[in-house]
C-alpha cells in the first residue's frame, strides 16, 4: 500500500508471519459457526463485529450446547476481561490522541496486535504509535475475516490430520522471548503459565485471565525483591 | 437445534459491543481522568509475559484438560519450537519448526 507512512509499513512486515497463525484460525472460527448454524453473513459478522477469536469459539460452543443468549454473551465477555488489561497498558501511548484514532485502535485490539505493539513501543521510544500499530492491526483484521470466510464457506475440506490451530500457540510462543527480557518477566510469565495450566479447570475459560493476573502479580513482587 | 436468526445477531451485537467497550476502556478515557498511578503503570510492565505464558503452556501441556508430560506430542511439539523461538526469535521459523515438527511426531510415533 504505497502513500502510508513508513511505520506503517514497518507494523505490517513485523506481523506478517503471525498472519499464517491467524488465517487458520479463522477457518477454524468460520467453520464452528456454520457448524452451529450460523448462515456466512453470521459467520463473517461475527468476525468483524466482535474479533477476539478465543471468545467467540467458545459462545459458538455453548450456543451449540443449548445455553441461553444471555450465558452465551456473558461467557463470551468474561473470556474478553484480559483486553481491560491490553488496554489499561496501551492507555498512556494514546493519552494525547483523539476519540478518531482511539477507537479503531481500541476496535483492533486483539492478542497479537497488543503483544507486538507492548513489546515495541517498550524497545522503541520513537517508532510512530499510530501507524505502527495500524500496520500491524490491518493485516491482522483483513486475514481473520478472509479466513473466516474460507471456514464458513468450505471449512468441512480441512483434513482433520492437519493441525492448523497450532500455528496459534506458535506465534505466542515465539513471542515469548522478546517478553521475557529481565528476570521479573521471567517470573511473571512462569507463574501466569502456571496458574493458567492450574486453573484450567474453571469455568468460563477463566484459567487465561487468572494466570494473567497472577502472572502480574508475581511479577510486581519479583520486581521490588531485586530492585527495591 | 440452529438457534433463530435475530438471537443470533442480538448475541453477535451485544458481544460486540462489550468487547469494544472492555478495549476503549483505559484507551477512551486515558488523559480525560487522572494519570494511571506508578505502581499500577510498573504492574502493567508485566502484562504481555504474563498473558503469553497464560496462553501458551496450557495449549501445550494439556491434553483432554489434565496436565500430560509422556506422550504428548504437542509438548514435544513445542520444545523443538521454543529452542528454534529462543534461537531466532522468528515468528515464522517458530510456526514452521513446531507445526513441522508435530506433524512428523504424529507421523512417526
């Protein structure tokens, strides 16, 4: 896309490769739906109008199981409670921005683009916060849709041997070095995996979110035992 | 049973909007009230490692729900990925080593 700025482009190549992970996951959304009932414009509604993968699968899935709409949206809120986090953590990028910029960003804030812009504007006091972060939420918005189409229209073609929604655990994998680059980090994540494995038992997905949190925490107490 | 067509959208609609309402939350108020504290901006420091590894080791330790070290393949899976992420901190070397790697260890074993 010529004419865009530089760290537009600069997003968009850094988040290319994750495009492979969020393609396949949006067969996977795509399909589920259909699955479940919901027509393509459903399907591809529900993508563009919510995108947060994670929650959708599971109202799908609990939509498939019988439950009412309201347990359904309540399900799918409780799973979305990180992006308060993603958010509180992004707020002072975007303090002296107005409402026009905020709430696309706000609407692109999905794991992958939060990750990656955290982990830049972290490293890179000067990379442009606007462009950069659309460079790498357009393409991530562009590839989730067409990969739900794909899923809506002919997810039911995917061999059932090809392990497609592993790429997603791959891009955050692979992500997880840059993140860990001191040792508070270091705890932080191996308490937030812990409790997340720990807690995977409860309801409503809420091992994600309560490894989240404990994983912060942790983090907080490290942070003040080595440099009080 | 397929749910009705306006439930469905009423669903999609109001997961929508409270989706976006828990993203512009700290981004839409953020200069119009006071200041996110220190501690509470040192806290956050810590929120991309702890929501990765919340992610990431539950998708490659357990199977069918409760924790499995021997036989899992997806576990090994993710050793040969985390070595080549470590090495190269490539998110494509990454998705290629531990996709390859799964599906040549349920090929092979």
């Amino acid at each position: 896309m010529p004419g865009l700025p530089a760290d537009f482009h600069a997003g968009a190549r850094d988040v290319a490769p994750t495009l492979l992970a969020v393609f396949p996951f949006g067969i996977v959304a795509g399909a589920a739906a259909v699955d479940v009932g919901f027509s393509l414009l459903q399907a591809l509604g529900m993508s563009v109008i919510v995108i947060a993968g994670a929650s959708q699968l599971a109202a799908i899935a609990v939509l498939g199981a019988g439950a009412p709409a309201v347990v359904v949206v309540f399900t799918a809120l409780v799973i979305n409670l990180r992006h308060l986090m993603y958010s509180a953590s992004l707020a002072p990028e975007y303090r002296d921005e107005p409402v026009r910029v905020r709430a696309p960003v706000a609407y692109l804030l999905v794991d992958q683009v939060f990750v990656m812009a955290a982990l830049k504007f972290d490293a890179d006091a000067a990379v442009d916060r606007r462009w950069y972060y659309f460079g790498l939420g357009v393409p991530i918005w562009l590839t989730w849709v067409a990969g739900t189409a794909v899923g809506a229209v002919a997810g039911a073609a995917v061999p059932a041997w090809l392990p497609i929604e592993f790429a997603v655990p791959m891009v955050f994998l692979a992500l997880l070095a840059p993140a860990v680059d001191d040792r508070p980090r270091a705890v932080a994540a191996v308490v937030g995996g812990t409790v997340a494995v720990a807690g995977a038992g409860l309801p409503l997905n809420l091992g994600l979110p309560a490894g989240a949190l404990g994983g912060v925490l942790a983090g907080v107490v490290a942070d003040s035992w080595w440099s009080p | 049973m397929t749910p009705a067509d306006a439930v469905v959208w009423a669903i999609i609609v109001a997961m929508g909007i409270g989706t976006f309402a828990l993203r512009f939350s700290f981004i839409g108020l953020s200069g119009y009230v006071e200041d996110v504290p220190p501690w509470l901006e040192r806290a956050l420091r810590f929120v991309p490692a702890a929501v990765i590894a919340a992610i990431v080791f539950p998708a490659l330790v357990l199977v069918d729900g409760s924790v499995t070290v021997a036989g899992n393949d997806r576990l090994l899976a993710g050793a040969v990925a985390a070595a080549v992420a470590w090495r190269t901190e490539d998110i494509l070397a990454t998705i290629v080593a531990g996709m390859g790697a799964l599906l040549v260890i349920q090929t092979v074993l």
